[in-house]
C-alpha cells in the first residue's frame, strides 16, 4: 500500500514530506527501513526528474537528495531507469486509486469522464512532479519508460469506449479513436507542464470535456457537460 | 585545431529538422491552394500522408524514433505540432460564435492526430500501403464541424 495519495490527500510539496521521513538508522523494523529508503529514493527521484528532467538527474544526486548512501540506492534498484521507472509505476498506481475511489460506476457515462478528467487535472495541478515524470520524462527516459506512457494512454480506453453506446453510428467511429483522445489531452497537459503552466491547467476543463464527450453524445450534449464544468469552475 | 564531431544527438537532430523542413514545406504548399479551411485541412492531410507512405522507414525515424530520442527532440517534435495546431486553430471560424473555443482544442486535436499517426506508423500501416486520411480529417474537424459532419469524412474513400 502506497503511503501517499496523489492529489487532494497530500499538499505537502516532496521536498516538505521528504523533510519529515526519517533518515539513518532507527531501532525499528528492517522492513520499515528498508521501505522508507525506498519511498525517500522514489520521492527524491520524482522531483529532480521534473526540476532537471531525466537526462540531468543522476544516481549521486538522488542518493544525496534521499539522504541515502549510494549503496543504499543500488540495494533498491539496479539503475536510474529502474529507479524512474518504479517511480512512473508509484504514480499511476496512485492515481489509479484514486480514481477508483471517486469515479462512480453507476453514474452515468458522461458524469464519470467529467469526474474522470476533473480530477485528472487537479492531480496535474496538486502533483506537478508526479505529472512531469508521467507526461512528459517517460518520453524521453528510453525505450521502457516510453512503453509504461504508451500503456497508461491505453490503459483509459475502455472507459471512454463504453460512450460509443450513446452513438447510433459508433460502428463508423476509428479503432483508435480512444487513445488518440487520450493522446491529444496527454499532449495538451505536456506542453503546459513544458510551458511552466501547471496552475492554469485546471481551467482547460471544459474544453477537454467538450472535445472528449463530443464523439459520442455530438456537440450540443457536449456543450452542455462543458458549460457545467465551467460553471463548476467559476464558483 | 578542428571542431568537435557533433554529438549522436545533435546528428539525430539534424536529420530530423531537414525532414521535417521538406515534410512542412509540402503540407504547406498544399494547404495554399483551396479556399476553405475544410478543403485546406483535406488537401495538406493528403500532402502528409503522401510524404509518410512514399518512403516509409523515414516517416518511421521522423513519426516514431523522435520520440525515444531525448528531451531536445521532443521539443523539435512538439514544434512542429504546434505548427499544425495552427492550422486546426483556424477551424474557430467555422463555428457560429469563435470564442466558444480557444486554442486548447486544437492542441488536443493536434495531439490526437499525432497520436493517431504514431500508432499506424508503428502498427506498419504504411508498409501495407493502408490509407488512414479519412481518420486524421475526422480528428481535425471533430471540435469545430461536429460530430454528424466528422463521421461523414470517415465515409470518405481513400485517395491513390
């Protein structure tokens, strides 16, 4: 069980929470230990990779910033890609939670995706360096790391494929429809991380949804989603 | 005393913007002719795709290697991409009040056509000399025609 919560959970920044996990030896369980060096190297790992990007980040400074020894790091993880790559995973399995917790099945269809990508932007917003890590160094962090982001962008078709009920002529509609929406919003959330934006990214809501909903309800069901988002937004 | 050989990185790079130059260069010749921006989008649409199928292991380097290939590449990349959510951007004025729509929905689209290419690239559409035009126009004008008139481009057959 992860012990944080991405988004609304935890506003504590990673260095503030870095700052309250225990470093050095304790007289407490090996297993403890053992867990809090990991989670100190992954939260360590997260948030040099979004300052520096992945390239820049090396093993030395993630020990130094986790307060490990280097042969700590390497009891954990083999190399710096693993190391990203169990972070990218702690993040989506996170968020994944998440979104299980506050996305009602029983809802209807159009409720769910405005609920989905409402809080999909909060987490961006409250959790920038998580969503660096995941949006835009998974695309430059290897081959791996770019196959991780390639199967969370798929990993959201299924919901979004339940709306072509709400299509009479859904049979027409691409294969890839899904992830190419997936894609096309990942791509919009990367270039303002990118841009330095990720405050503002909560106010793309609407137009997210609008664009999101609108192959499967049309246009004017669309709107209608988009304008309660927005009014959602200014209250 | 020479200059340093430039790095692999620097020589990805310079390959990738001499392709991208011809690929921009073509896309916007064709979006020149027409008059409406429906016909401009299916005119560079079909520039495009002639450019990825007449020499498929460049559109694999240019659509598909860009994106393993670093930080600076990825910038390269989304340059372009801005490039044509310019073009998708000029969809607003198809619509009966613009400011309905800011630019952010022709990024997503921008995004999902990129995506949509970047999955047949891999999927080795273009060595089956399959045709997939009708999809990237359906993503195109899906925010700004709606959704009744993109399935009507998906009806579209594929130009040889």
């Amino acid at each position: 069980m992860l012990w944080y919560r991405v988004g609304m959970a935890e506003s504590r920044s990673i260095s503030e929470r870095l700052a309250k996990m225990p470093p050095g030896r304790h007289l407490v369980p090996r297993d403890y230990v053992a867990q809090s060096q990991r989670d100190r190297i992954l939260l360590a790992t997260t948030e040099l990779v979004a300052e520096r990007g992945y390239q820049k980040t090396t093993i030395e400074l993630i020990a130094k910033t986790a307060r490990v020894a280097l042969s700590t790091f390497y009891e954990h993880f083999d190399d710096k890609e693993a190391c990203f790559l169990a972070a990218f995973d702690e993040s989506t399995e996170a968020a994944a939670e998440v979104f299980a917790e506050l996305i009602d099945p029983t809802q209807d269809w159009t409720d769910q995706i405005a609920t989905a990508l409402e809080v999909f932007l909060e987490m961006v917003t409250n959790e920038t360096p998580r969503a660096t890590v995941c949006i835009v160094e998974s695309q430059a962090a290897g081959p791996a790391a770019l196959a991780r982001y390639q199967a969370m962008l798929e990993s959201v078709a299924p919901k979004l494929r339940e709306g072509r009920v709400l299509n009479p002529r859904a049979s027409r509609l691409p294969d890839g429809l899904e992830v190419a929406i997936a894609g096309g919003i990942a791509w919009l959330v990367h270039q303002r991380l990118v841009a330095g934006q990720a405050g503002q990214i909560k106010e793309l809501l609407p137009e997210v949804l609008q664009t999101t909903l609108t192959p499967y309800v049309g246009e004017v069901e669309a709107g209608r989603a988009a304008d309660a988002a927005r009014a959602r937004i200014a209250a | 005393m020479s200059a340093a050989a430039p790095s692999a990185e620097e020589r990805f790079l310079a390959a990738y913007d001499e392709i991208a130059a011809e690929f921009c260069g073509r896309v916007r010749a064709a979006w020149e002719g027409p008059v409406s921006w429906h016909d401009r989008i299916w005119a560079a649409g079909w520039a495009a795709m002639r450019f990825l199928q007449e020499d498929p292991p460049r559109a694999r380097f240019f659509v598909v290697d860009v994106n393993g290939a670093g930080s600076r590449a990825q910038a390269h990349r989304d340059r372009l991409l801005q490039g044509l959510a310019d073009l998708l951007d000029g969809g607003r004025e198809e619509l009966e009040d613009p400011r309905t729509v800011s630019r952010c929905t022709a990024e997503i689209a921008a995004g999902a056509i990129y995506g949509t290419i970047l999955t047949k690239v891999k999927g080795g559409c273009l060595e089956r000399r399959e045709d997939f035009l009708s999809e990237l126009v359906y993503m195109a004008v899906l925010p700004y025609l709606g959704a009744r008139a993109a399935e009507g481009e998906l009806l579209v057959q594929p130009l040889r």
